[in-house]
C-alpha cells in the first residue's frame, strides 16, 4: 500500500528544493494534472456492500465521459457473458474492499461473500448499474452499494526501472442508497504515469513508490486511495 508518511516527506523535500515560483507552479499543475475527483454527502450506512467492478467495453469508451455511465444500459456498456471476474475486476475490487474496510469497519459486507453473490446473480442487458445495484443491494439486505466501473486498465512494458510503456488505470466509482436509488457519492481516477524526466510533478508519485515504474496493480491502489480522499467517513 502506498505510504502516505513517505508522501509527506517527499513534499517537504521538493518545498525545500524548489524557488516559491515553481512550488506555485507545481501545485498549480498537479491541481490540472491529477485526475482523481470525487464529491461527496453526509450520507449514514449501515450495511455497505462493495459490487464488484465492471469493465466498460473498448467501443463505449471512446463514446461515453467517466461520469456519465450510471444510468447507461449494460448492453450499450460491457458483456456478461463470463461467470468470473477478470484480473481487472477482481484486483479493483480487492483494493476497493480493503481500502473501504478503514473507512466502514462494521458496516462493510464481507468481500469473498458479496462477490460469489454477484457472480449467481442474473443480469438484465437492459438495467443501469444503478439498476443492478439496487437490486443487488435489496438481495443482499445493504443499504448502500459501491459500484465501480474500469475504463482502462493498461499493464506497463519492461520493469519496474525501465519501462517501455508506462501502466495505465481509468476507473469511475458510484456510491447508491438503496432505498430511494439515489447517487450519494462519486469519484473518478485516470492517469497513466509518465516519466519523471518528463514530468517532475509525478515526483511525489515516484518516490512514494521507490523511484520505479509502477505495475498497473500499483497504480490502480494509488488510484483508490487517491479517490477515497474525499469519502464521507462512517
């Protein structure tokens, strides 16, 4: 897990380095540049239940914003002709699980549970994933349910010092209260890391992680975790 102590230092050793112009600078870029929104409302949970993740198809994601994918059908969205999760699904998933247990302890369901549920769980091509989690929620007796839907998820090319082709991640997340099918909170991630010569405001990113190029699955915890910033606490 990324260590946010080691990110604290990395800020204080660049504020040392830098002229308070290109500190300006660099917070100024880092606000454009990092890809991480979320909003959010005081919202009570009992019992949360993280749906896992579903990959948006390759057509629909040159079509469709990040944001605007909740009340999209499933067949103009992905296919769910498999009765298991791709290692895309199942990675985000596990991360997300984990990183909302700090959040909601008590209230969230048990993973591997909500999971094997999922996959038994009939889908109509012609639901939302709101519609889906809705109905999935009710199943599961959860007040709320956590959806998330992976745009992109791109393996780097070479190691983790010398990387041809840098790992990419791309994921939106919906929280929806079961009851009224309302949208009680949002993020979105998408960046792809880019090399530190290139880009010194991924700094912070690079040294947190080591100075390496980090694997998709690296990424796509520092995605998550980036995202769940702003998440109400229970």
């Amino acid at each position: 897990m990324i260590n946010r102590r080691s990110s604290r230092k990395v800020a204080l050793l660049l504020s040392a380095i830098m002229t308070p112009a290109l500190l300006l600078g660099s917070v100024l870029f880092c606000v454009a540049a990092e890809p991480a929104t979320a909003t959010a409302k005081t919202t009570a949970i009992q019992q949360l239940a993280v749906m896992p993740f579903i990959t948006v198809d390759s057509g629909t994601r040159k079509a469709k914003e990040l944001t605007m994918t909740l009340d999209c059908e499933l067949r103009g969205l992905c296919d769910f002709n498999s009765d298991i999760l791709t290692h895309p699904e199942q990675q985000l998933t596990e991360q997300l699980a984990e990183a909302l247990h700090e959040h909601y302890t008590n209230a969230l369901l048990p993973q591997g549970q909500v999971t094997q549920d999922y996959l038994q769980l009939s889908k109509d091509p012609d639901e939302t994933p709101r519609d889906l989690a809705v109905r999935f929620g009710q199943q599961l007796e959860a007040d709320h349910v956590m959806v998330g839907l992976i745009w992109h998820y791109r393996q780097r090319v070479g190691g983790a010092w010398s990387a041809d082709s840098p790992a990419s991640v791309a994921f939106s997340l919906f929280m929806v209260d079961v009851a009224n099918k309302k949208l009680v909170w949002e993020g979105q991630f998408d960046k792809t890391q880019q090399a530190l010569s290139d880009n010194l405001f991924d700094a912070a990113l690079f040294f947190t992680s080591g100075i390496k190029w980090l694997s998709v699955e690296e990424l796509s915890e520092y995605g998550i975790e980036k995202t769940l910033e702003k998440l109400p606490r229970h």
